[in-house]
C-alpha cells in the first residue's frame, strides 16, 4: 500500500477488503500488527503531542476513520481510496476470525457493556476463541498486561478512547505476537 501524509500523519491508501487481506495474512503468520485508526481529532492531537506522534509513527498501519480524512486527502490533491473505519475492520475479523479458529482479547467500555459484547460475540462468531476479556476502568494495568501475555491471542481489541488505547497498546505490543488494534467506541456500538 502507499502512504498519503496528512498534517504530519502517514495514512495507508488503502480498501477496506485490501487492508483486511493484509492484516489477516500477518496474523495467520503470528506477525505482531499495531493499527492505529485515525480521525481528524487524532491528527490534531498528534499535531499537539509529540509523544503520542511519536507513538503512532510506531504503528504498522495507520487508516482512515472519518470522513474529514478523505477530504483532506482530495483538498491535497492526493485523494485517499476510501474510508476504512475501525468499526468495519473489528467486525470483519471478528468474521474472519470465526471462520479461521482464532482467539480473540477485548478490553475496554464499562463493565456492563463488556459483559454484553461476550454474549453477542460468542453467539455471533461462534468459531471465535474468547481468550479474555476486560473493562476499561481498570485500576492496574500490570494484572491485564499479564493476562495478556498468558492467553496469547491473535487479536487484541483495545476499546478505551483515544490516545489512551494507543498508549495502551504502545506498552503492552510486546505480550503478544498479535495484532492490535484500537477501536474507540466500538464495543459499545456492537453491543448498542
Ligand atoms: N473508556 C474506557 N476507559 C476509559 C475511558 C473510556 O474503557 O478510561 C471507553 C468508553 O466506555 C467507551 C470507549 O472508551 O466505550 C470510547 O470512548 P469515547 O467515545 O470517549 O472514545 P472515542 O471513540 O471518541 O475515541
């Protein structure tokens, strides 16, 4: 995939189908993945943040979430492809993930709502492996770091907001040969 630069932050010019083939094929090769969806607030707070631009320069894959990233695009004359929103990449390796036999780590929303997204995604991906899940108003991070690390999934949703999914995700990459991906409000738009 090319990249297009956007206020400093490199996005991948990118299909939702394309991205999908990409990222699977590393996961099926235990190929650790950090995916950093990025919409306009995303960008200025880089902009602002040196660390956090730090961070997502880190990344594997930055995509296009939102709207005003496309029209950025086309306002540069470098029109991205398509939108690739974090919740159409979650829902469809939650598909993907079913039909293949992998495991999945959920963390993140309140305590209700992750209870909730167990239910639906056992009863809807059947074939996919739970292998933990945990709410996002943890107290220490060390005790989901470890659970982590010793389930070994192939996919660690992150659903705490940004930057601190990513922030997240920046320190805890390591537990896992995974992709991990932050995903903003998603489980509570699954659950909804
Ligand atoms: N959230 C969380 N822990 C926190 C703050 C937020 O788990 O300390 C969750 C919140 O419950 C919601 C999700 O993060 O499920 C997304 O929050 P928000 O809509 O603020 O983030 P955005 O999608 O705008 O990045």
């Amino acid at each position: 995939t090319n990249i297009i630069n956007i206020l400093g932050v490199d996005f991948d010019n990118t299909t939702l189908d394309n991205f999908l083939d990409i990222v699977t094929k590393r996961i099926t090769e235990h190929r650790r993945t950090f995916v950093v969806t990025a919409n306009p607030e995303i960008v200025m707070y880089a902009n602002s943040h040196s660390s956090f631009n730090t961070l997502i320069k880190a990344a594997d894959f930055i995509i296009p979430d939102g709207i005003g990233i496309i029209i950025g695009s086309r306002i540069i004359a470098n029109p991205l492809k398509e939108r690739v929103t974090g919740y159409d990449v979650f829902i469809r390796l939650l598909k993907w993930g079913s039909t293949n036999g992998k495991s999945a780590f959920f963390v993140g929303a309140k305590p209700n709502v992750i209870k909730d997204l167990q239910k639906v995604v056992s009863k809807q991906y059947p074939g996919l492996t739970i292998s933990g899940t945990q709410d996002g108003y943890y107290k220490d991070e060390s005790s989901v770091s470890e659970a982590i690390r010793v389930a070994s999934p192939d996919m660690v949703f992150v659903a705490t907001g940004s930057p601190k999914q990513e922030e997240f995700i920046n320190r805890n990459l390591n537990k896992s040969e995974a992709l991990f991906m932050g995903v903003g409000g998603s489980f509570d738009v699954l659950t909804g």
